[in-house]
C-alpha cells in the first residue's frame, strides 16, 4: 500500500512539474506570458488526476495489461477461445 502511495505522489508531481515547466518555455519562446504557464498547468494537471486514476484502479502496470472480458461483453462465457494475432494461424503449412 505504501508503494501504491508513493507512485501516486510521485505520478502528481512528475506531472505538475513536466506541465509547468513546458508552460514556461513555451511563454520565452513565443512571449505569450503567462498563458502558455496556464494552459500547461491545467492540463499537467490533468495529466496528473488521469495517472492517479490508473494508478488506483491497477490499469497500466503492465505493456499489454488487459482486463479479463466480462460474462456480458464476451459472448463466449468460459470456453470462448481468445482473439488471434494477424500473424498467428495457418500460414500454409
């Protein structure tokens, strides 16, 4: 639980800091201060809350992670079989 702790902080952070700091070169390149620092912030904040929000539910651990299909979404109950890559199958052989 302390580990799910820390990533959270440190996905809020990571965020917010990336945000505004994009925020503030893109105000010295185009002199557009402080909107750039603005709109940066508001969405490194979203950024954040959308990382947090992964984070807490267990989605993104992992390349490929994928929740188990639900008794209504797959049609095939236990013994569906699962979805085939396109290189996967008969290739002639």
């Amino acid at each position: 639980m302390l580990g799910v702790a820390f990533r959270v902080g440190a996905e809020l952070v990571a965020a917010m800091v990336v945000g505004v700091g994009g925020g503030l070169v893109i105000d010295r390149w185009l002199g557009t201060s402080p909107w750039g620092l603005i709109v940066m912030f508001v969405l490194g904040a979203a950024a954040a809350m959308l990382n947090v929000y992964r984070a807490v539910n267990g989605m993104g651990y992992a390349v490929g992670y994928r929740r188990p299909d639900t008794g209504a979404n797959s049609g095939g109950g236990t013994n569906s079989t699962p979805d085939k890559d396109e290189g996967e199958g008969n290739r002639g052989h």
